[in-house]
C-alpha cells in the first residue's frame, strides 16, 4: 500500500460501484483476512481496505493498513441510514464534521440511549473522547463540501455536512430513532466512522467521513432499501473529490 489516499470501507458491496470504473492494480489478504486492495481511477491512485463491519473490525483493519504505510489522509466510505428529521432522502450524502461513539461513557438512566460522559479521555488529552466524540479537520471537510457541492452530483442528490453517529447495536425502533434524533440531531448512523476516527487519530493523520443514505434509521424493512443508489452516489462522490486533485 503505497498511496497517499487510504479508503476504507467496511464491505465490498457499499462501494461495488466504485469497485466496477477502478483499475485494479492488486488485491491480497492479511492474516485475519482483511482485504487490501490498490487501485487507480485515470491517473490517480488510492488504496483500499475492506475491514468488515462493526468498531473492532474497523479499529483492527485500520490498524494493519497503517502499520503498513502512512497515507496523508484516511477516508471512510459506505452507506448509512438516514436520519428523518435531517431531512435527507435516500441516496443523499453526509460529510461527517464530527463523529459520536453513542455506545461510550455511563449508562444514564432512563434514557440509556445517550450514555454520560466517561470520567476519562479515551484519546490521551482530548477531552471530547469522553463522550466518544470525535472532531474532523474542518479545511479538509469545506473543501469537500465545495467541491461536491460544485459537481452535477449536487443536482442528483443533497450534499449535507453534520455528525454522523457511530452505532454496535443498530437503531431498529422509530422510538430509539426519534430520542437520539432529539438529543444528538444527527444526518445518519453506520456502525465503524468513530473507531477510524479514533484510529487516525493515534496515528496523527487526517480523516474524513462521507457516507450515502441508504435507508431510514429504523427502518427494518430491507425491500425499502436502495443500497445499489447508496452505492453508485458515494462512488461518484469520491471521484469528485479527486478529480479535485484532493
């Protein structure tokens, strides 16, 4: 892995549609079976990891790449569901400014949903870490805003900017769904951005979260999903980006 630019994604089908217009270079395995995979779109390499879902496969894969080469920035790619009260539709894009870990801190009773903060800082002397909570490098995310809000895609779908959460138990109850929408006011939900987040952060490199809504959060109903649109947008998202020189 020799790229500046290190993509991650948690599964090969959030980002077929990317897969299909790259050019594979080379696709290999690590001991834990992550799968790496370098690839370049015209004349712009990127490298790949596929880590599998869930915080401890992100943290875990993320971790091996690293180890193996230091990019100048990281950026998490996938769907997501979407929020109601965003205001988002399916197919949208969300650019992470920040993003929460719900499941880290205290249980708060009743509303155990929205956890207090720890009494200490996962990340060294950070205090935001307390609450599971993760700030992203603001040029890096205008810049991206600009750039996809200058593109035809922003006449297909809404490019929006927000805290996106990070989740280990997926939002399955339109009560759940409302209570974090009121207390957080998130665009969307996925299940890895916060422990990449925190994993850049060790490694003091530059991180950016841009997902595609794909269904609504709580929302269980899987025929009303449009995981191939998700996936089409967020490809065409990224080679925006970097057809952006960024």
């Amino acid at each position: 892995m020799e790229s500046d630019i290190l993509l991650v994604s948690a599964t090969k089908k959030e980002i077929s549609e990317l897969l299909k217009i790259s050019d594979i270079q080379s696709e290999t395995a690590s001991a834990s079976n992550k799968t790496f995979i370098s690839a370049k779109i015209n004349k712009t390499c990127y490298d790949l990891i596929i880590t599998g879902p869930s915080v401890i496969n992100a943290a875990h894969g993320l971790t091996i790449a690293l180890e193996k080469n230091r990019p100048k920035i990281i950026i998490q790619v996938g769907i997501a569901g979407i929020f109601r009260e965003s205001k988002l539709k399916t197919g949208d894009i969300a650019i992470a400014t920040k993003e929460k870990y719900i499941h880290a801190g205290i249980e708060a009773v009743p509303n155990y949903e929205t956890p207090d903060d720890l009494p200490f800082a996962l990340i060294g002397e950070t205090p935001s870490t307390k609450s599971g909570t993760y700030f992203f490098n603001k040029d890096y995310v205008r810049k991206t805003f600009q750039i996809l809000s200058q593109t035809s895609l922003a006449k297909e779908c809404t490019i929006s900017k927000g805290l996106i959460i990070t989740v280990s138990t997926i939002t399955s109850t339109q009560k759940t769904a409302a209570h974090l929408s009121k207390t957080l006011s998130p665009l969307m939900e996925a299940m890895e951005g916060a422990a990449s987040a925190h994993v850049a952060s060790l490694y003091n490199i530059p991180f950016l979260e841009i997902r595609s809504g794909s269904n609504f959060v709580g929302e269980r109903d899987k025929k009303q999903w449009d995981i191939p649109l998700a996936s089409k947008r967020i490809s065409q998202a990224f080679v925006s980006i970097i057809e952006k020189n960024f």
